[in-house]
C-alpha cells in the first residue's frame, strides 16, 4: 500500500513538473527564425498520420542562438578523442560559448547513437553530427531529427540518408589503397601478407577493399579477419596468423587498436612481419619512432582527425548562418606516416 | 512512545523506498541544474531509453526471485532482432498492423525457443543457472554472427520501424508526435508481467520457491516447472527487447543487446529484488530502470563525461546493494 501511494505521489510530482515545463517544451529551439530553402526531408514518416515535417533551418541565424551538437565513436578510442578535441578547439575559436554545444559518446553501439541524437534533439540543439559507425543502424536516428527540424551533418562515416547536409571524413577507400601499397612495398612476389579488417565498421570495410583491390593476385593475401575494434581481440587474430602462416611478411590493420594488438603477437612470437597501421594516433607515431617497437610497427596510414572535428564544426556554422556547404561531401587525404616523417 | 514508533515508521519507510528517493533526487538534482531536463521532449526521451532495459528487466525479476540469473538475455535480444529482420524482409510491402504483429510472434517465437532451452537445462538437468546462460550466451551471440554473416540486415520497410521508433500525439513543440510507441507498448508488457507476479497463484508460486525450495516442493508445487517457465518469461521478454531495438534502429544487429543484461540486472536490484532470491517486484524493477536512464541522460545534458557515467551507477548499484544487505541484517 505504501509503495503504491509512493508511487502515486511520484506520477503525480512528474505530471506536475511536466506542466509546469509544458509550456518550455512547447517552445520550439530557437531555430534561425528566417530561412530560406532548407535541405530535403521527405523521407516517409512511419507514422502516416504525423503532421508535414517540420524543416531543418538553412542560413540566416544568429550564431549566438544556435546550439550544436556532437556524437563521436567512442571516448575509449584515442581517434575519437582528437576528433573531440578538435570539435571543441574549433566552437571556440568561433566563438561559442561552452553551453552552445555538447560532446557525447556513442560508445560505437548505434542503440547508444541514436540514444544521444534523441538527447541532443531534447537539448534544443540546431544541428547535430554524428559519426555513423553503423550506417544502418543511424539512419532512422538522422532522419527523425531531421523531421524534428534539427539539421544534421556527419563526420568520419555517414549514412545513406538524403537528411545529411554535409560529411566529412577521410577517404577510407583511398587509405585502403595507401595501406595496400604499403603492404606490396614491405614484401615481395609469393610473399604472405594478411589484414586485420573490421568489416561492421562502415569506414574499416572500405579501407580493407581499397588494400585487397590494391593488392589483388601480387601477393598471398590474407583476409576477412573482424577484430571487432578491440585490440586484444586483434591480438588473438595475429597470434592466429602467425601459427599458421609464421611466414607472413606484413600487416595492414584498418584501424590503430588492431595494429597496437598485433604488435603484442608478433613480438611474443618473434616474428619479423612488418605492421602497418591506420589512424595517426599518438601512440603509433610514439611507436614507429620506438627503437623497440619501430622495427615491427613501421608505416602508418595517418588521417588527421583533429582536421575532421574543425571542418564538420565549420561546416555547421556555415550552413546554418549562410545557408551554405562547401561540399556535400568533403574528403580529408589520408598520407603515410614512417620513421622519417613521424617526428614532424 | 507514539512519535518512537512514527519515528521507526518513516525510517522503514524510506529504507524500503531508497530507489524512488533516489530517483527523484537525481529528478530535482538534474531538474535543477539542466533547463531541458523536465522538458516535455526529454521525459519523453527518457522513458523511451528506459524501455529496452524495462523489458528486460521486466523478465529477469521473475528468474532474480527465484535465486537464478540469467546472462543470456543481451544474447537473445541479437537473434530476436536479427530473425525478426529477416522476416521482414520477407514482407516489403507490409502494413503498421501486420509490422507489429510480426515483430511481437518473432520475439515471442525466439524467447520461447531460447527460454526452453534455459529452462530445460537449468529446471531439469539442474545446470547451475549462471554457467548454463554464460554457455547460451556465447552460443546465441555466435549464431547471431552465423546467421548474418557479421552484417546488420537492413533493407527493410518503414512500417517495420513503427513499433520502435515512432512517436504519436503530436504537440505544438514536438509535431511528429510526443508519445514514443514503444512505451504504451512497454507500458502493456510490464503491467502484464506486474500483475502475474502479483495478483496470480503463478506469482505465489514464484516467490515460494525462490524462499525455499525444499518447502514449496513440500507443499505441492511444482518446482521444476515454476524454474522452466521463469526462464522461459525471461527469453520471452528478451525476445521483445530485442524486436524492439530492430524496430528502432530498422534493421537487425548481431552484437546488438551486448552487455546490456548487467544494467538489467542492476536495474532489478536497485529496484529492491534480492539476488538471494524469494523477495522483488517488477513494479520496483521500472524504478530502478528509471534511475540508470535519468543518470544517463541527465548526466548527458549536463555534458560530463561518459565514464564518469559508469561510475555513478556502479557506485549507486553498490549502494543498493549495501542498503539491502542492511535491511536484511536488520530483520534478522
């Protein structure tokens, strides 16, 4: 009975906070108040009886009145970390204060992403990124903000969603095809080469089919590995390779977690098979400068994720002030990283 | 002595409603300190984010009272995700109604086959509970990955989405509606397996067992029988959790539900079920499923920092923990 009554008296002080919220709710976000022909949101609403979408706002706004926000990977992810750091570095040196935008994390589970659009939507920010890491698995989450009228972007992988103004990312195919070049410069014909891929990672499938397209028949490839984006898993994978193909002369990891796994393998099995990375995060710079570690870990595909946090930030801002985009899609070159550039 | 025994009252009171103090603790401290907290929009967000985890938790109080576990369920939220997907590929012209109905018989169907499995090994091959779900667990994650090849299955129509990710009533601020579907629904499925527990001969039988045992065999109830079926409204529930999200996110995941039967677990005992079995209520359950989704989102809205998120909630699962352990001792 208590707990009834408990519970009763709980219901009743949330309805009454929703009331007294009512009319806050009600209030759409300050969106940019006169806007001109926004981007296409016709994708159908499940529910039919919903009334016209409402349009996400293009241009005109005051950049004090919007608020962003952002929807990284994973925080775990050093990656994800500089992506951060340069959404962050860039709000500033445009001016926003720290309430006008948000950093969350989707913890690379689309569930959790489409958890923080919702959030962010509720939060009243204008326009949202967010990094796809399932294409799939986002879409209805991009476009039900789109309909709520929250302008959306993506960065580092995106989704085939016509709700998406603007993505910035790297070329994943074209790394993929830096890393396969890698691989055929560091063996020679009949050598053994393999990939540690992640092929439920938008972004990691399409660097595994730039280097298996680049490699072809040169070389006895390797592939169709997935280390799920977890490097002790990574390890596990190396360590099998190595048992059965101890002749493996190179590596291509589609991502630096993979790369820091493999290296554990192959110096605890002693084996001279040669690592290239992909990321250009700290610590694989660190390691291809290593006495120790350089000799294994000796290339990296770099992107330059702080470069991705920049542009999608000034992106956003553009579209929503001017009504503008650069491009719809924006590619920032991946380049190759060794022992003689790693320092600069 | 009469304001002793008020006194005495209040304190049982309170020690006995510790997650719904919490709760609106956290309510007020978030209220507070974010000004969209108590918005329409994000009670709204709130209760949809709570729903999985209500579903399953929902399920896991039945197997809790009984002094079991079950691990498995994050496990069958991939395959009932992934089989409803499938079949609804099968329709690609489908409407809302025959959406919905397909995605409740597939997590049914798919609950009911991983629950029999659960249920049979642990009620009549007397597996301990923790290593058989542990074995199901990796077996069904497996065969997630099998049968998808490691790649979600999308492709599918948007009625299939309606279930999960629509919202009705629409509102002046929220104009593609302010009531997510998936909570009227949750709302149903919860109140049922409420009632169950509660209000049915089923429900009795539930509690006698995870008491004792030995005493509920004496008594004439079926003991075995009362284990298999708990389990098997564990899968079952797990099951719909698991349509749910592939209705939300339109397509099917294999490593979909991964690791979410530790917050399950924990949203049941915050909500007051004891892991030794015999005492909880479902009802209670949804507070303890409220309190981990209001310290998410509110802790969101506030921009901390995600680990700091896992750190709040373990550290108030301990404290209940600690509180139920106390209360206990003080029985004694």
């Amino acid at each position: 009975m208590k707990q009834k009554l408990v519970a009763v008296m709980l219901t009743l002080a949330m309805t009454a906070a929703l009331a007294a919220c009512g009319s806050k709710a009600e209030a759409p976000a300050e969106a940019p108040a006169e806007t001109e022909a926004p981007a296409e949101a016709e994708a159908e609403a499940p529910e039919a009886e919903a009334p016209e979408a409402e349009e996400p706002a293009a241009g005109g706004a005051d950049l004090a009145s919007l608020k962003f926000g952002f929807v990284v990977g994973s925080f775990e992810h050093t990656f994800y970390q500089l992506i951060g750091q340069g959404i962050e570095e860039e709000c500033k040196a445009q001016g926003l204060a720290d309430t006008q935008f948000s950093v969350l994390d989707a913890s690379l589970d689309p569930v959790i992403a489409t958890q923080k659009v919702e959030t962010l939507t509720a939060d009243g920010c204008n326009a949202i990124a967010l990094a796809c890491n399932d294409a799939a698995g986002v879409k209805p989450a991009i476009e039900n903000a789109d309909k709520d009228g929250v302008a959306m972007f993506t960065f580092d992988c995106t989704s085939e969603s016509d709700a998406i103004n603007c993505f910035v990312g790297t070329d994943n195919y074209q790394g993929g095809v830096l890393g396969g070049q890698e691989l055929l410069r560091l063996s020679e014909e009949g050598d053994t080469v393999a990939i540690i891929g992640y092929p439920t990672a938008s972004s990691c499938l399409d660097r595994e089919n730039g280097a298996v397209d680049t490699v072809g028949d040169q070389r006895n490839l390797l592939s169709g590995y997935d280390y799920k984006g977890d490097a002790n898993e990574a390890q596990k994978i190396m360590e099998n390779i190595l048992t059965t193909n101890p002749e493996v002369k190179a590596v291509f990891c589609v991502g630096d977690p993979a790369a820091t796994g493999a290296l554990a393998s192959i110096k605890a099995a002693g084996s001279d098979c040669k690592i290239i990375g992909f990321d250009g995060n700290p610590e694989s710079k660190e390691a291809i400068l290593d006495a120790e570690n350089g000799k294994y870990w000796v290339s990296e595909v770099s992107q330059n994720p702080k470069e991705i946090g920049a542009t999608i930030v000034r992106e956003m801002i553009s579209f929503m002030t001017e009504g503008t985009v650069t491009d719809k899609q924006i590619f920032i070159a991946p380049y190759i990283i060794t022992a003689e550039n790693a320092a600069e | 002595m009469k304001v002793k025994m008020d006194k005495t009252r209040v304190k049982k009171l309170l020690s006995e409603n510790i997650v719904v103090i919490v709760l609106i603790l956290l309510c007020i401290g978030f209220g507070i300190a974010s000004d969209t907290f108590f918005s329409v929009r994000n009670v709204s967000n709130i209760l949809s984010q709570m729903c999985t985890n209500a579903l399953l938790a929902s399920g896991l109080t039945y197997v809790i009272i009984l002094g079991g576990i079950d691990i498995s369920v994050g496990s069958v939220v991939a395959v009932a995700g992934i089989i409803a997907s499938y079949a609804g590929l099968q329709f690609p012209n489908m409407g809302i109604p025959f959406a919905i109905v397909l995605l409740i018989v597939c997590g049914i169907a798919v609950g009911l086959v991983c629950g029999f499995i659960n249920g049979v090994l642990i009620a009549y091959f007397d597996v301990i509970p923790m290593i058989c779900t542990l074995s199901t667990m990796t077996a069904l994650r497996g065969v997630a990955y099998v049968i998808t090849g490691g790649q979600p299955v999308y492709g599918l129509p948007t009625s299939f989405a309606f279930l999960g990710a629509s919202r009705i009533i629409p509102t002046a601020g929220m104009p593609n509606g302010a009531v997510p579907v998936v909570v009227i629904f949750t709302i149903i499925v919860v109140a049922f397996m409420h009632i169950l527990l509660s209000q049915t001969v089923f429900g009795r039988h539930v509690f006698a067992v995870g008491s004792n045992k030995n005493v509920a065999h004496l008594s004439g109830i079926n003991v075995r029988k009362i284990t298999f079926l708990c389990h098997v409204l564990s899968s079952v529930m797990a099951g719909l959790c698991g349509v749910v999200i592939a209705s939300k996110l339109q397509n099917g995941q294999p490593g979909s539900g991964e690791g979410y039967e530790m917050f399950a677990i924990a949203s049941t005992v915050l909500g007051g079920t004891s892991l030794a079995g015999g005492s909880g209520s479902v009802a209670r359950a949804m507070f303890g499923c409220a309190v981990i989704a209001v310290i998410k989102t509110g802790m969101d809205l506030l921009q901390i920092y995600s680990y700091w998120q896992n750190v709040v909630i373990g550290c108030i699962i301990i404290l209940a923990v600690v509180l139920d352990m106390a209360q206990k001792r003080g029985r004694n």
